[in-house]
C-alpha cells in the first residue's frame, strides 16, 4: 500500500498572462503546452508521483476552461478542487481564500501554475516540510531560491545558510524567489478571506522576526513569461 503524504498542495493559477498576450487571450496561462502538455498537468503528474493526494487551484481569468481540462483531478490520481476568484485577489489574497479547502494543520506547498520545473524533487519539498514542523524557532515560511535569470537579474531576496532576508549580509547570495514555497498557515492570520493581499510584505515582515528559511535550487526552473520562452521550451523539450 502506498503512504499517502499529508502535505497538501495549492497552484496559483489566476494570473491574467498579460505578457503572454495574444495566446491567453483564450486561454489561461496555466493552461498552455510545452511537449503537448499543460503547464499545470506538468506540476500535477509530478506532485502524484510524488503521492500527493489533495491539490487546490485558484482562478479567474478564463477558469472554466481550466476545471474543464483537469476536472476532479482523476486522470492524474489528485483530488483537485477549485477556489474560484471573480477578480483576482493576488497571491496572499488567493492563499487564504483557499485555506479552508486545503485544511492545512499547519504547513502547506504553493506553486506558481506558471512556471516550468521538469524534474523538481517534490519528496524533498515533503521532507522539508516534515523538517519545518519539528524546528523549534517554528519558521513561517520556507522558499525555494534559483539562480537569477536573464530576465530577472537583480534577483529578489538574499540567502545565508538556510535564511531568507531581505537585507544584504556578508557571504549572503541574492538570488530569485521561484514561486515555490511551502507556508505555514500562520502566515496568513491577519489577513481578510476575499481580500485582494500580496505576498512579498507578508514574507518581508516575516523576514523581519528571522521566520523565513530556503534554500538554493539548481534544477531546470524556467519562468514561462513571454510567448518566445514558451516557443523557446518547446523546442527544448520535444
């Protein structure tokens, strides 16, 4: 019998893709291919190869084309339900409008429905996780950090050892927040449900109390943000 892992899962998938214009004029960003796949059946697969079991997707823009798509979750071996947004609320926003469908106990992972990462090793973001809910200085939030891409080069936050600041400190490396992270629900309690909130002041005042850890990773991470990366991927990976 297989272990089934508790750690429950949330892809953000309500982004407009204005850049990404015209091709989700139709369509939502999440849903566009590379190698005939969706972006999101792409996260989704390796999430049930990894034995998650519960996945929450919110959106917004064209939303029902992505319940469409994906459906109950079945095909992949999820159960997938929807957190539906009339506008979107952001990332925070969307987080804690999605917290009641995830019941998370304490900690859960969000991903960018966005963002291409073939191979990502998500038993360790478990193992991280499992790691997190026995550290006694209780961490409010635990990011996956990549090497800064062309288009980003001035990266977002700065890592020494295992902590995430927003201040430079001598040996720290500035790197770019992939959009994967695992929260504590806490993170998240002073927000109002169906509020539009972002997550950076959430994170940046985490920082603040020494609350944020992460870590480096090298792996193929590609932010999918314009129409010639896309075009660009699938050359790459057919």
């Amino acid at each position: 019998m297989r272990k089934i892992n508790p750690l429950p899962c949330f892809l953000l998938a309500a982004g407009r893709g204005e850049r990404m214009r015209p091709l989700t004029d139709h369509l939502p960003k999440p849903l566009l291919t590379i190698n005939n796949k969706s972006l999101l059946a792409w996260h989704l697969e390796a999430l049930a190869n990894a034995q998650f079991k519960e996945v929450v997707i919110n959106h917004a823009w064209l939303g029902e084309k992505i319940e469409a798509a994906l459906k109950d979750g079945r095909e992949f071996n999820l159960n997938i339900q929807y957190s539906p947004e009339g506008t979107a609320l952001e990332t925070a926003g969307g987080i804690v409008k999605a917290l009641a469908l995830m019941n998370a106990q304490d900690y859960f992972l969000v991903m960018n429905g966005d963002v291409f990462t073939p191979g990502l090793p998500m038993n360790k973001l478990i193992e991280t996780a499992n790691k997190l809910r026995i550290d006694p200085t209780k961490p409010l939030a635990h990011l996956l950090m990549v090497p800064n891409p062309a288009q980003h080069p001035h990266g977002d936050f700065y890592l020494y050892g295992s902590k995430v600041s927003s201040e430079e400190s001598p040996d720290s490396e500035k790197l770019t927040f992939s959009g994967i992270g695992i929260y504590h629900k806490d993170l998240f309690k002073d927000l109002q449900i169906g509020a539009p909130a972002k997550l950076a002041p959430l994170l940046r005042e985490a920082m603040t109390q020494n609350k944020v850890t992460g870590e480096k990773y090298s792996g193929p991470w590609h932010d999918v943000g314009t129409p010639q990366r896309l075009q660009e991927l699938n050359a790459a990976y057919e």
